[in-house]
C-alpha cells in the first residue's frame, strides 16, 4: 500500500512540472516589464534600468529563469505580495483551511444527494422518481453557480431575513454560539457548491449503476435469495462507484471554478476571492501563487481518487 | 428483471421501431437520427425555446428600437413597466434593449468557443488515433496535463496578462471577444480529443476502413473519407454541450468583472452590475440570470437528445 502510494506520489510529479511550465510560460510570454515606470521616468537613467533588469536577472534565457523559479518555488520563496506587505505564502496559508472546508463540506453535500437519489432513480428506471430525478438533474447543472448564489441571497438573506450573505472570519461569540455562526454563514456557500455538484454526480451514478444492474453477477446475487437492500449495497453500488469516481476525479478542476465564484459572492476568505482581489490589485505574485496552488490541489485531489479507486476495486494491485 | 434494462428508452424504441420499419422502406441515416430525436420531447419544446431565444436576440433590436445606453435618471431603477419591460438599471438605461444587445454576443461567444474547442480536439484527437507509439503518447500526455490545469484560475491568470495588450491591438469589443473565445475554447479541447481518439481506434480496425486500405486510399483519404464521418456523431453531442459550458465561463468572467467592459452588456456582465442592488431592483438580476440559465438548460436538452439520436449506446 505505501509503496503504492509513494509511485503514484512520483507520477504526481511530472505533473506538476508540467504545470509549473505551463503557468511559466504564460507569464514569460506576457507583455509588460516589471521596471516599465522606470522606462517612463526621465530622473532615472537608462544605464540603471538596464543594470537593475541585469541584477534581477531578466535578460537571462527563458530557462534560466525558469529553473531560478522553480527553484524558489520549491524552497518555499514564494515572493511578497505588493498589495498586502506580506509574503505570499503567508498569505496563502491563512486562507487555504477556509476554501478546502466550504469545498470540502460541498462535496459531502453532492455525494449525500447524488448517492440516494442517483442509485434509487437507476433501480427504477423509467419511472415517475426517475424522470423528475433526470429533469432536476439537468435544471441543477445548468443553474450557472453565480445565479445560484444571487437567487439564494434573495430570498433567504433579503426576503426571508434568515441567513447572513457575508462570510466572517471573526465571528464575537463562543462556546456553542459560535459554531451556530460559523454553520449559519456556511449553509449558502455549501448549499450553492453541494448542489450543482450534486446534480451532475446524479446523472453519474444513476448511468454507473445501470451499468452494473445488468451484469450477470447482481442477477446470480438476486437468485441466490439476497434481499434487495444487500444486493444494491454490496453487489451494485461498490461496483458502480469506480466509473463515478474516474469521472468526480475528471471534474475537480471545475469544482475549484465554481469555488472561485461562491468565495466571490459570498465574501468569503479564502484562496478564491484572494485570486479575484489580486488579479484587480495587479499583485502579479500573488495570482501566480494562487494558480499553481490550485494546480497542486487538482494533482492531490487526483491522487485521493486513485487511492479510493484501489479500495474500491481490489483487482487493482498496488504494487 | 435484471437482463431487460435497456441503455436509454429511445435507443429501445429504436429497436421496436427498426422492426416496424423494415417492412415499409429503409430510412435513411439523418431520418432515422430524427425519429430518435424528436422522441425526446423536452429536447425537442428545447429547440423550440432556443430558436425563439435567438430569433429575438436576432432580430429583437430591429424591432425593440430603444438604445442600449439611452440614461434617463427619472426612470432609475424602475421595476417592469410597459415603457421598460424587463425595468430599468441604476443609470435608468432599458434593460430588454441591453439582453437583446449582449444575448447576441454571449451566444456568439459560446458557438465561436465551441467551434475552436472542436476543430482543436478533432485535430489532436485525430492525429493521436491514425498515428501510434511516440505521437499518440505525446499527445495524450499533452491532454492529460490539460486535464489537471484548472479552468477558472488559469483563465483568470491568461485574461489578466494578456487583456490590456489585445485592447490594444483589436479595440476593447473584438480584443477581448478574440481572448475570450480562443482560451475558452483552448480549455475545452480535451473531452473532444479522447472521443476522437477513441473512436479512432475503433473504427480504423473496421472491415470497410480496411477495404479502402487495401484499395491503395492514403492516410489522409481513409481520415478524412472513411474514419472521421464514423466518428463524428459523439462530436456533435460534445460540440452542443460545449456551447453550453462556453455560455456559463463567459457569464462566468464577466460575472466576476474581467471579462467584457461595462459598455458591452452580456449577460453575465448585467448580473455582475446588478448584484450590489439585489435588495431593491431584484428584476435587474432575475432577468439576465433567468436568460443563462434558460439558454444553457436548452442547450443542454438539445445536447441529450443528440446523443439519443446519434449516439444511442451511451446512457450518460
């Protein structure tokens, strides 16, 4: 098992290189220069721009400067951040438990709703549950998650006055007070994410499981005289999980998209709206730093699916 | 019980149907793909909304004539009234004339992306399924790392260095439209190209592809004659829903203010103005909101029953 773990931990790492070299890239072929005030100012000379670009080593090959960042990178200098006076992977650290526990809480939301509703649809295919499952389904993905979180801030913060529309990150109360804040301003954000995950996740599960319902395996189980509650569990779901979570693997990349949008319209603190803030700050390494976080979270997301993958289905050796 | 589920109901309608129709006379393909279609019925009330949608998108501003940036600050922020039917904004500017303006052009947007993101895909998918060893791995290491860049922040990234530049060079409305649809489209690619590849390996080693071989057909005539026309109906069905997906990142960027400027109203950009009034011009948010929502629904319909019609194996 760990040796397993650490090979899939070594093919993450081509990965990531890729990235860093895609998201170097980009930057590299951006236009404009760090030192372009300086161009502009006519007290500094020419000879000191050229020896400043110099000093930072911007005239050097892209590949110099692209393994000078790497290796920055690796060394944990991630640079400083113009708009806030901080380093950046302070910043970063201060704002990353908040995003992974409003994605985190939204995923287990899908996979509550997607699991009953898609298995209970596919038993009954066809049927009346069925098709308003499917057509629920289709409205749920195709309700764009900002149109969501504003319709929900209509009508439970401003008509119904229960929920607040801000996320607070110091909340005054204690003891039980608190958590009740805490779960209070978390229910939107949560719901708005948990949701539209959950509607397409639906649609997996529910083809997944029609998949498997008519294998020879699950009619042997039947005819074996299993109960229908044991047949479904341990012989149709086990089987039909490992298609859904290839496909909830796939998707994880858009589920740090729709993240971005919940932090943004609800105001919550974390690495989303930092992006969002950085980009309009033009806080180059900030955004920089924030891209390739999110990179990471995609390659370790990946690799929890493959682990789950091998528990699911132990004709998978992990050798 | 267990051996009877079929995949899709359609493609068991088909079946009964075929049987009923060997005895009158053979359909052809694109008869039959439509039989399959029209009986999804939400696809079909869907194609009927969505041709209504782009007609008035179409043909709206000819005859709604009010400018889209008339200011009139006695109309401020005017619920729906006969004189403004979707109401006003907060500089008093007629809201139906802005949608019918910027619906023109988040639609243009999601067909142009779709179109890039396809023509890239079919040509990697392509070029990876005829060609095997080195070319096949390279490209498909090459996708599976654009698999696990995520979307949004690189998107994000891409527009913030490069938005200013292209202003520059084409003018705010094609600069950014340019932008927006080639990196749109840039990042939807690699569905496309595994369908393709894909197919390509199956039908390459069909007996009609092998015939065409062994009748002296060149690479590019089996390609382009024989394999790609076999394997072009999963496309189609990626191509509609792609449309879709390219409708929701453009409201997307413009949703979170960095896609087009406040002077091109779509409608993504109509939400982002309207979410600080939410409490007392909610019509403001409700309308172009409702107009994604009901586009990408449709598109989306339209896209199942494609795949009803032309790809009847797959249930997803």
């Amino acid at each position: 098992m760990s040796r397993y773990i650490a090979r899939r931990l070594l093919i993450a790492i081509p990965s990531l290189l890729g990235i860093s070299v895609v998201l170097f890239t980009v930057l590299a072929l951006a236009p404009g220069d760090p030192f372009e005030e300086l161009a502009t100012n006519p007290n500094v000379p020419p000879e000191v721009r050229a020896n400043l670009r110099a000093k930072f080593g911007l005239d050097d090959p892209i590949y110099i400067r692209y393994v000078r960042w790497l290796l920055a990178m690796v060394q944990g200098d991630w640079g400083f951040s113009f708009a806030s006076r901080v380093d950046v992977d302070a910043l970063i650290w201060q704002r990353l438990p908040t995003t992974l526990f409003v994605i985190g809480s939204s995923q287990l939301l899908a996979l509550a709703i997607a699991l009953p509703v898609g298995v209970f649809a596919a038993t009954r295919p066809y049927s009346l549950f069925d098709q308003i499952a499917n057509t629920l389904a289709f409205v749920g993905f195709s309700l764009p998650t900002f149109f969501t979180g504003l319709l929900f801030i209509l009508v439970f913060s401003i008509e119904l006055d229960w929920l607040p529309f801000v996320y607070r990150a110091d909340i005054q109360a204690t003891g039980w007070q608190w958590y009740w804040e805490h779960v209070k301003q978390a229910i939107m954000p949560v719901a708005v994410l948990g949701l539209f995950q959950g509607a397409s996740w639906t649609r997996y599960v529910r083809s997944a499981v029609l998949d498997v319902i008519r294998l020879d395996h699950v009619t042997t189980a039947r005819a074996k005289g299993l109960s229908e509650r044991v047949v479904v569990v341990k012989h149709v779901v086990r089987n039909a999980l490992i298609p859904v979570v290839t496909l909830v693997a796939l998707q994880m990349p858009a589920v740090f998209g729709g993240a971005i949008v919940t932090e943004q319209i609800f105001r919550i603190p974390g690495i989303g709206s930092l992006l969002i803030a950085s980009i309009l700050n033009n806080d180059t390494p900030v955004v920089m730093a924030v891209t390739f976080v999110f990179a990471c979270l995609v390659v370790v997301f990946n690799l929890v699916a493959d682990l789950l993958y091998g528990w699911l289905d132990p004709r998978i050796s992990y050798r | 019980m267990a051996g009877s589920t079929l995949a899709s109901r359609t493609a068991d309608a088909g079946v009964a149907g075929t049987a009923a129709v060997e005895r009158r006379r053979p359909f052809s393909p694109g008869r039959e793909a439509w039989r399959r279609f029209r009986r999804h019925r939400l696809a079909l009330a869907s194609v009927a909304i969505l041709a209504v949608m782009v007609l008035m998108v179409v043909l709206g501003p000819l005859v709604w004539r009010v400018p889209i940036n008339d200011i009139d600050f006695t109309a401020r922020l005017s619920p729906p009234t006969w004189t403004h039917p979707f109401g006003t904004d907060d500089l008093g500017q007629d809201l139906l004339a802005r949608m019918l303006y910027g619906g023109r052009i988040s639609l243009a947007v999601g067909l142009a992306a779709m179109l890039v993101a396809i023509s890239v895909g079919v040509l990697v998918g392509a070029v990876a399924g005829i060609s095997r060893g080195s070319v096949d791995a390279g490209l498909m290491w090459l996708t599976d790392l654009f698999l696990s860049l995520p979307p949004l922040p690189v998107l994000l990234l891409v527009i913030y260095l490069f938005r200013d530049k292209l202003k520059d060079v084409f003018g705010p409305e094609v600069g950014v439209f340019i932008l927006i649809v080639v990196v749109i489209g840039c990042f939807r690619w690699m569905p496309v190209a595994r369908l393709v590849r894909a197919q390509f390996f199956s039908i390459r080693e069909k007996e009609f592809v092998e015939a065409a071989r062994a009748l002296g057909a060149s690479t590019t005539r089996q390609v382009v004659r024989h394999i790609l026309p076999n394997a072009l109906g999963p496309v189609i069905v990626a191509g509609t829903i792609d449309v879709a997906a390219a409708i929701i990142a453009e409201s997307t960027l413009s949703f979170l203010g960095l896609g087009f400027p406040p002077d091109i109203p779509t409608w993504g950009r109509l939400l982002y103005d309207a979410k600080d009034y939410l409490d007392f011009a909610p019509h403001w948010a409700l309308f172009p909101g409702a107009a994604i929502f009901l586009a990408v629904l449709t598109i989306n319909f339209i896209g199942d029953g494609l795949r009803d019609a032309l790809d009847p194996r797959k249930v997803l």
